[in-house]
C-alpha cells in the first residue's frame, strides 16, 4: 500500500508533490503522503533569499489495512507580506522563475552529428574557444562537420553566480554571447526534443574563470538523453517517448542543475550520435 502523491506547487512554475511512502501489507504503522511540490519562487533581500513559496499540499496517509488517516491536505497558495524599511540591505523584492528555451534546426537524415566523428564543434566568436566534443548549447558554436550554422543554436543556455567573478570578455572569448549568460540561483532542465537517429544526450559543464578556453572546463555531467532504437529518424521528446536503454537516466524532467559558484560559468552541452534536427531545449532559472 502507498501514501498519496503530494500535490504540484502552485503558479505556473509549481513543481510535482513527492510520491507517498510504499510500504509492505501488514505494517503496524502509518504510511505517510508525499510532501507537496514548490513553486519556485523565491524572495530576495540582499544577500539573502527566502522560499521557494507556494508548496503543494501533502498526500494524504493510510492505516496498516488501507484506511485513511488524514486526508490529502490543501496547498500554501504561496502568499508572501514584504515589509520595506529597517533592513540593511536595501529594497527587498520577490521574484519568480525565468523559462528560456533554445532551438537549433539540426541536419537532415544521415547528416553528421557534433560529436567525435563525424565532427565535434567549434567557437566563431573568438579564438580561445578551442573545439570541444560536449557542443556547448551557443548561436556561436558550429559543427566542423559541417562548416556552417546546422548545429547552432538560437540562444545560450549558460549560468552564474550572483556574485561571478567571470568577466564579460571570458564569456565572449569562450563562445557565449554574455547578454545571454543569465545570474540564477536556482536552475532546472525542464525538458527536451530533438529528431533523434541514435541518441541526443544532454547535460552541464562548468569552465573557470581564469581559463583559456572551454577545453579546460571540467565536470561534463550527463543529465539525460534520448535513444531511438529503431532505424531512421524518429521524433523524440523527455516528456512523452525517451526511449530508455536502462544505462543513463531517462524519463520525465524536471532535472535540477548544480548552480556554479563564483568563480565559475555553467553552460549546457548537448552529444549526438548520428545528427539530429528539430532540437530544442527548455530550462527553468530563478535569478
């Protein structure tokens, strides 16, 4: 028997509740309901942030032989009183998650992907941006299998510390418009799609500052991927078909994402197996 699921939190940003507890029949205690899911918003002031608001409420629990003992309960609709003056840090304000999305048209069935052979990507932005395997998610990165903009994309995907000490021109000399390099606290990869022929994998690295170029960035971390078993291109999405192979964590996002501290800019990579197109990618951030 199992508790019930806790409840998604609230705004259009709410996150899904917990699954309640599962425990074997005949135990002699409760089985708790899972906790709600939050909103994401937060409040800032000054150094300090508060929340996230708006929790779902919890999944309702059961007795040893299936009877309810508390029903499910309501969610924290998120209400928040800010109060100005007195503070040492200034104005106090809330603020709520930011989706951004990337696209990038791709190639054509049987075009090459950027990984290994049949080509990794490099930076037309600057020299530094040595060619990289793990294609940082930029409108200035292009494949070297084909020359051109096919593997681009239409924005950056790539984050901050609030208190970076990342410059402007590391950015730019690393391939990332900084325009685009968002200051977060929180992030999450909400989802992703992509024309797959064999897999189109997803995931994070950070590069210091103070380095070179993003040959030197560290912790190329696979979030999740897509597989398409079958022959030929097939659309595929982390939200309805990921087509797991059991080796790498697939399925339903939202996936969280480390933030980089402050010495250091996050930026999400993609891999492909044989090309792909129609590829597109949405993240979650609070600033």
């Amino acid at each position: 028997m199992a508790g019930g699921t806790g409840g998604t939190g609230g705004s259009p940003y709410g996150v899904a509740g917990l699954p309640g507890a599962t425990e074997p029949q005949g135990t002699v205690q409760n089985v708790q309901g899972g906790t709600g899911g939050d909103n994401g918003y937060i409040v800032i002031d000054g150094p300090n942030s508060y929340g996230p608001y708006g929790v779902g409420g919890a999944g309702g629990s059961v007795t040893n032989d299936g009877a309810l003992t508390r029903p499910a309960s309501a969610g924290n609709d998120g209400g928040v009183l800010l109060v100005w003056g007195g503070g040492n840090y200034g104005i106090t304000h809330s603020l709520p998650p930011q989706t951004i999305y990337a696209t990038s048209p791709g190639v054509g069935s049987g075009g090459g992907g950027p990984r290994g052979n049949p080509g990794t990507q490099y930076s037309t932005s600057n020299g530094n941006a040595a060619s990289s395997n793990y294609a940082p998610v930029s409108k200035y990165w292009v494949a070297s299998s084909t020359g051109d903009n096919s593997f681009a994309w239409s924005r950056a995907l790539a984050f901050v510390n609030s208190q970076t000490t990342v410059t402007y021109a590391e950015m730019q000399s690393w391939g990332f418009d900084p325009s685009e390099v968002a200051s977060a606290s929180r992030i999450t990869l909400d989802s992703f799609s992509a024309g797959v022929d064999s897999s189109f994998e997803v995931g994070w690295a950070t590069i210091a500052h103070g380095s070179s170029n993003i040959a030197s960035a560290g912790n190329f971390t696979l979030v999740a991927d897509l597989s398409d078993p079958a022959a030929d291109r097939h659309f595929r999405s982390s939200s309805t078909n990921p087509y797991s192979s059991g080796t790498s964590p697939y399925g339903l996002g939202p996936w969280n994402i480390p933030v980089p501290d402050a010495n250091h800019l996050l930026y999400i990579w993609v891999q492909d197996g044989s090309g792909s197109d129609t590829r597109t990618i949405t993240v979650t951030y609070t600033v």
